[in-house]
C-alpha cells in the first residue's frame, strides 16, 4: 500500500457497500468523490487524513492500486488545513427492519485557528466575532483571497489592542489578536503565544508575498 495525496472538488458523505469484519467493525465502505466531471471511489476505511485549501479537499489516502487515482494526484498546498473527520452511522427504521446507514463526517469547526497557525505559526483563540457593519479604527486589514472549506478569508491583520465602531458605539479589545475578514464580518482570535507583534506582523507580509 502507497500513501498518496489525492484532490477533489466535493466528498460525499453516504458510505456505500459496507463490509464488517468479524467485530462488527466497518472493514470496507465506499464514497463518491468528485473532481470536475470525474468521479472515483474511495475506500473510506482507508482515509487517513482531510485538508482544505482554495475550495478543495485534499486527502492522504493510502492506496491499494496508485495508478486507479493518478488522475487525482495531487501536492498538498504548504497552507492546507487539516479537517477533522470520523466514520459515524444513524439507525434508520421501517415497519420490517432497523438498519445502519453509515457516513463520513468532516469538520471544519477549528479551520480557521489551524490556517493562523500554519500561517503565522502561533496558536490562537477565538473570542470575538463582529458583523461588518463595524469599522477597525487603528489598524488596517491587509487583502487576502483564500478560501478554505467552509470560508472565504478576504482580509487579514495583526493587531494589538484593536478598536472598533459599531454605529456610534466603539470598542477596544485588549491584547494581541489576528483579526480575519469575510464577507460576514470580523473574527478576532486571541494569540495565546507570548510574541513580538511587530515581528508578527513582519512574518505576514512575507508569507502573503510569497502566496
């Protein structure tokens, strides 16, 4: 078996054909994947690993035949982000019978913080979120145009003790946070490292220089 890395547009989520083994544990199931009009199967057992990056997904595979999926072959973007996923099922029933339907579940819930750190390489909290009707009074959001899974970022900044007005309310939000933008609004995300803002800010502009 090879591990490979392997990207598509879309993932379904129903896993079809189920094979236990002889604990009752799922042994082989597969999903549909889709990369423009193509299409392929892949054994959901043999997932490792799922990363978003620029609407797409990415997964770290571990094929049985590399060349059934070398149409699929991908690098993995240095900003992609990792994607939380398990094997769950429902009980479905009807008048005769209780069946399991089983299916992959991906979770985005964290992209946001693993794309900072990747970014920046800092970790961080978010604790804030703004519609985008406020307007940042002491700081700048630098352009940006990155989608992860469920997101598009378009603006970034590196800011301490950032002000905002909300109407004719404004507010400070103390100490050093990573500000992201979407057509939504403002999230503020608290880092949690003991860092040099300004040096913070340095690594930003190179990083965005070099996407």
């Amino acid at each position: 078996m090879t591990d490979v890395i392997l990207r598509f547009d879309y993932i379904d989520d129903e896993v079809m054909w189920p094979e236990f083994d002889a604990g009752d544990r799922l042994r082989v199931g597969w999903i549909k994947a889709a990369s423009g009009v193509r299409r392929a199967l892949l054994n959901v057992v043999r997932i490792k690993r799922i990363y978003a990056y620029d609407s797409k997904l990415y997964v770290l595979y571990d094929a049985e035949d590399v060349q059934r999926y070398a149409r699929y072959l991908a690098q993995l973007p240095p900003l992609a982000v990792e994607l939380d996923h398990e094997i769950t099922y429902e009980r479905l029933h009807d008048s005769s019978c209780t069946c399991r339907m089983w299916r992959l579940s991906i979770n985005s819930l964290y992209e946001e913080e693993r794309f900072i750190k990747k970014l920046l390489g800092v970790e961080v909290e978010m604790e804030h979120s703004l519609p985008n009707a406020s307007y940042p009074l002491n700081f700048a959001m630098l352009p940006i145009d990155i989608a992860l899974y469920t997101r598009r970022i378009d603006g970034i900044a590196v800011v301490e003790n950032p002000q905002f007005k909300l109407c004719k309310d404004e507010n400070t939000y103390w100490g050093k946070y990573v500000v992201l933008a979407d057509e939504t609004g403002f999230s503020l995300y608290r880092i949690k490292d003991d860092v040099d803002v300004s040096q913070l800010r340095k690594r930003l502009l190179e990083r965005l220089t070099g996407l």
